[in-house]
DNA sequence: GAGTGGTCTAGACCACGCA
DNA sequence: GCGTGGTCTAGACCACTCT
C-alpha cells in the first residue's frame, strides 16, 4: 500500500510514529493509547509486529500496559542517559531553553584520554574529544568533557553543539540510540582550576559523574566525565 | 512432557535458567551462547519465544547479540536500581562479603515519608520504612532511608536485613525485579548530626542521592533517600 | 460477554559473519 | 554456502478488566 523507500522495520516505523506522537501530547496523560488490535488495523500489521513497538515504548516509560485495559499514556520520560537540571525545593525541571551551552573546546581528534575513569576497549582509536560548560541564568551549572569514536560519526566537527542536546542531536543525525550504561559519582570540593573554570568559590563541594553510555551501535560507546554545582540545581536522570 | 507445577511462561523460566548459569560462569565471558536454534530443541519452544528471553538477558547486559555470529557472554553487570562500591583509582570493585549493613530503624509501619524528595502516588498508604549503614572496613560508607509500600510486602517487618542486598531480597521473596527508576543527585557538606551518624567530620562533602525505583508490579514503587561519603570510595550504578 | 493485553506455535524469508 | 540472528505472518488460546 505504501511505498516503503528505506529498509526500515514495520515496528519501528510504529514506534517511531507512536513516540513523535507522544513527545507532540497527542494523547493526553493518563488517557488510553489505540489498542493493540486497532493499530493491527490502522498500519495493516500483525499483533506480534504492534506488541514489538508499544514494547520498546513501555521499556522506555513512554506508556505503561496494563492486561485487560490497555496502554496508559505516562508523562515523557527524561531521555536515558540525559541529565535534566532541576532548582531544589521545587519538582520543576528548569527548560531547555533557558540552559545555555558553550563549547570550552571544539571537537578534536585525539586518542582516548587518559583522565577517563572508565576506560575504552579500543583507546588508540581516533575518538572525537570536546568541553562544554553548561549556564543556568548565566550561573555555570555543570563542566563536562566527552569522547566518542570518531569512526562512528562522520563530519561530527562541522555540527553545531551550542545549545543543543547531545543525544538529541546525535539520534537525529546519526540514528544513535542511548540503550544502557554505567555511572561512577562521588562528592568532592572544587580545586583552585575548576573554581575558576566553572566561576565558583575553591572548596565549594562538586559533584563529580562519570559515564560510560552504550548505544544500538555494537562498538559504539560514549564517555563522558562531568563537574557538577549543585549549590543551587540538582541533577535529575533516569535508569 | 515435564510437568509444569506453578504457571510460569516458557520464556521466563528460560531466561531465569540461563540467568542463573549465567550468574554461576557455567559460560566463560566472551564465549558464545548457545545458539537460538539448539535452545529451541534444547527446550522444545519455538523461536519467538527463545528470542524473547534472549533479548530479555540482551537488555539486562547479561549478553550482547550479534546478527550473523551469535550471544556473546559479557561480565555480570551490576543490577539496576543497585550500588556498587569501588575503591578511586582502582577499578576493583569491594566484595559484598567485605560489606556490612547495620540496620539503624527496623521497618516500621507509617505513612510515606515527607522529606524523600520523590512523592508517592499514593502517600497514605501504609509504608514500611527503615534505615540502614552500610560500612567498610568499619568506615561508614553510606546512610540510607528506605520507603516501599507495606501491601506490596506481606511480613516484610519479618525478615532479616543485615548484611543482605535489598533487592536481591526482594527477588527471592516476593519475585520484585527492579524495571526503572529515577534520581535526583547532588552535592552538599555534612552537617552536626549526619556527621555523628556517620561518623565523619563536619563539613566533609557528602553524595546526595534520592531515588523512586519502579517494579515489575504496576503500583509498586521503592523510595531511597541516601547520603554517601565518598572520600575513599566512589559509587557505580547502571542506567 | 466483550474487549483488552499476554503467551505461543509453525512456518517463511531476509541480512549478516565467517570460512 | 552455511549457520547465525532479525523480521513478519496468520492464526490460536489464555488471563484480566470492565460493565
């Protein structure tokens, strides 16, 4: 019926549809997703292929399954492996909008860093290193430096970061999908380097996180290692 | 042909099978799983239902799947919603049997707690509520308060927590798997009276870090409020 | 009882890796 | 070319919720 040009999935192509749908509040929270058999219907697919999809959206928080019932819309999840920055004292995550980002340094191609708690399978692999620090209200929330494989992602150096989320970015450039990770976190105080970079007083306590994100690509890992000021915002993420 | 006692799906008790052999090294890491067509015959299913628990272990981390070539076993990963302690500048993780819990507040019985950061849907529902330190080397490593809803965990008052993993607990007893969750994290200084309960100096940084875990049963949620010191060790989770 | 999601079968064909 | 995992169909029956 309809001209399929790329080789993709039918249940990704639905649960594709089903999640821009979500992300735009088509469906009001709390309010029933079309039922399985509707949608058999409406994309003249078969129940296993309609189950694959609302699967991977029920994985992901998007909706919640409930036998007998149906699929409950939930409000959207945080992205996995993101971090959403949130005032203390208050449940109100601060928009996106207002979080300004600047890139500290450029993306360069460099061997995997050393610093790195978590370390690379293949580290003499060119990997695409950079720094950005992010501002709330022009305070500096959190400094973060990044690796990923270089291989993996052609022209990485020609995309504009600013103000931009990563995995929002690289999801739609590059199809990059966040699946799993690990963190590492400790407290610890600013040093005379890092209360200069991030315009802080020495001695303030930082929170120090560090991760290393798989991704739908077998070797396709991202690393990050971040100071966070968490005097005023702290950090919200999901797992 | 074998007879099936209690009402569990084929899947399931396939993944619970591997998982189990998986947790014991009867497969050396790295090594290949065996393949979904001898796992069919194997256990006399069909392929749906054999790639089901296989992308069940696939998602946990317990192995990664590769089209053309087959399972590769990975490393034990770290259970969701679980801490692991590790030592800076090393990467050996501290054995669980180096680790003891001391419980602080034996579960108690009351409405859902007013300083967790997360709220409960529900929050007069009975909750059991207890609190935990957890040590090192005779170190206080962390101070936990831990909130779950009472209906959920029939006498759950009953069991002894010293000295075991929570949700390993919950695993066993009540067959409560961890699904997702969020956290909220931040840094901060001791204050007088966390630093007596912890037994370090005031004003030393501490980890902050709450959590609302949700579950494989729809309207059963944990609630963790947790403050690490983390001069000596650091935490690792998965997301 | 009607409608929902949950489990399962018995096939088919495709895409990929490796030798 | 063979074996692997990936996608998909067309059914079947069960368990649960709601009215």
């Amino acid at each position: 019926m309809s001209e399929v040009i790329a080789r993709i999935p039918h249940y990704q192509h639905l649960y594709e549809t089903l999640r821009q749908q979500l992300l735009q509040g088509v469906y009001e929270i709390g309010s029933l997703l079309p039922s399985e058999k509707e949608l058999q219907q409406a994309y003249n697919l078969t129940q296993p292929t309609v189950r694959q999809a609302l699967s991977m959206l029920a994985e992901e928080g998007f909706i919640k399954k409930f036998q007998g019932k149906g699929s409950i819309v939930q409000p959207v999840p945080i992205g996995l492996g993101m971090l959403s920055i949130q005032p203390h004292h208050t449940d109100q995550l601060v928009d996106a909008a207002a979080i300004r980002t600047e890139i500290v340094q450029k993306p360069i191609l460099k061997v995997f860093p050393a610093d790195f708690l978590f370390v690379s399978a293949q580290p003499q692999r060119p990997y695409y290193y950079f720094e950005r620090l992010r501002f709330v209200n022009n305070e500096v929330i959190f400094f973060e430096k990044i690796a990923l494989p270089a291989e993996e992602v052609p022209q990485f150096h020609k995309l504009k970061l600013e103000n931009k989320s990563l995995f929002d970015t690289l999801r739609k450039r590059y199809s990059i999908i966040v699946k799993r990770g690990e963190e590492k976190v400790w407290a610890t105080l600013a040093d005379e380097a890092l209360s200069r970079m991030m315009q802080i007083k020495p001695n303030t306590p930082v929170l120090r996180l560090e991760k290393c994100i798989e991704t739908n690509r077998p070797h396709l890992n991202i690393y990050s290692s971040l100071y966070a000021c968490t005097d005023k915002y702290l950090l919200k993420g999901r797992f």
